[in-house]
C-alpha cells in the first residue's frame, strides 16, 4: 500500500533536494567570482576585461529578444559601476544564439585598442 508510495518519493525529494543545494552553490560561487571581479578592478584607471563571461549586455539581450537572467545583470552592474566600455562584435558568439564573449575596456584603454572582429569557431558549437 501506501508505504511503496511513501518510499518512491522519498529519492525524488532528495534530488529536488540536492538540485536546490547545487544551484544554491553555484550562485554563491557566482557571487563570490563577481565580488572578486569588482574588487580587483576598483579605482584602476587601466582594465581590459576579456572572455567568456556566460551573460551578456543589453544590446545583445535585446538583438535577441530576451530578457536579463542574474548573470546578465551582474555583468551589467559590473560594466556601469566601474564605467567599463563594452567592445560588443555587435552579433552571437555562441551557438548563433548569445553573445557571451566580451571585451570590457576603461576609457584611457579604450583609446588603444581598436574593434573587436568576430571569427567563427574552430568545430561546431565552438565560440565564434
């Protein structure tokens, strides 16, 4: 009867469970990556900021008719807060979907370095 029942759901509440741990990490983790990206760059008229960064500006959400996830927004808030110029390639360079590789630059760098140029992957599914 009712114990079988009883007993099936018990492993699906400890995943639910342990899914909910794992994000919970992940964010933490996120957080502490952009604390730390912040610190390291505050007061430092001299930043270029490059990479995969998995979120993208709102140019690139609103090429693509998407909304901000947290990410977004942090890399966002991490931009406007240190006056950071964004070298957008101005198209997805992830899947034909995202645009989550960057060039971030503060002004006196900016002054140095000229556009950025897209370039597709090296296989399918790379970064362009």
């Amino acid at each position: 009867g009712g114990k079988q029942g009883e007993d099936k759901c018990q492993p699906r509440k400890a995943d639910a469970r342990k899914k909910q741990e794992d994000a919970e990490q992940q964010q933490h983790e996120e957080d502490d990556m952009w604390g730390e990206i912040d610190d390291a760059i505050a007061g430092d008229d001299n930043v270029m900021m490059m990479g995969d960064m998995n979120a993208e500006m709102w140019e690139a959400l609103q090429r693509a008719g998407r909304k901000s996830g947290v990410q977004d927004r942090r890399l966002i808030e991490v931009a406007e807060r240190h006056r950071l110029t964004h070298m957008s390639v101005g198209r997805a360079t992830y899947r034909e979907t995202s645009e989550i590789d960057h060039i971030l630059v503060t002004t006196h760098i900016r002054q140095m370095v000229s556009e950025p140029e897209w370039r597709p992957g090296q296989r399918e599914g790379d970064h362009g």
